[in-house]
C-alpha cells in the first residue's frame, strides 16, 4: 500500500481541540490508520482531549514543544516520539518560535 501525501489537499485549522493558533495538516484516514503530517505554528497548541480512537504516536521532526499526557508534562524536540495510549488524554503545546512539525500516526484498535 503506497499514500501520496502529495495528492491530498493541505488543510489550515484553527484552534484544533479548543487549542490555540494554527495548524497544518494533510489527513488520511481508513479504518485502521489515521496518518497526519502535521505542522503547529508558533504559538499554537492541540487542546487537551482524550484519545479515544486508538494509540497516538506523534513523531517529532523539527521545532520545540511539550505534550502533557495524563497530567504528565514531556519536553519535545526533533528525534522525539510521543505516545498517548487509547483511554489518555493529552494536548501537544509549540513552545518555540518556529513550527513544531511532526508525523502523527494513530492506529485503531
């Protein structure tokens, strides 16, 4: 199975959870994947949510940040990943002044 991430359009969304600021993403999604190059601009956050569709694991590739999962703070940073079980609740925070960019991948179960 091949996803061109070059075929799908490219979506700006604002304050995605009850966060704040912007996001960039390209999404694809079946029933058992939910892949999502991800951009959170400066200033930007993903509000605190629970994770309720699978385990989501958030690959870090530039940028700073910091993900609070289950009342547990992690600093971000590329190289990082970051898992939030099924049943978690978290929200991923850009703390630097650049994009905080990174692969989202959560997998159903």
């Amino acid at each position: 199975m091949q996803i061109n991430f070059n075929d799908i359009q490219e979506m700006t969304m604002p304050g995605m959870n009850n966060g704040t600021g912007l996001m960039t993403v390209k999404m694809y999604n079946d029933d058992k994947y939910r892949i999502i190059p991800t951009v959170i601009h400066a200033g930007g956050s993903i509000g605190l949510h629970a994770q309720n569709s699978g385990d989501d694991m958030n690959y870090i590739i530039s940028g700073k940040g910091k993900a609070i999962c289950d009342g547990v703070e992690e600093k971000l940073s590329a190289g990082i990943i970051h898992i939030c079980y099924k049943g978690s609740e978290h929200t991923i925070i850009n703390t630097g002044d650049d994009d905080l960019v990174m692969l989202t991948v959560v997998i159903a179960r």
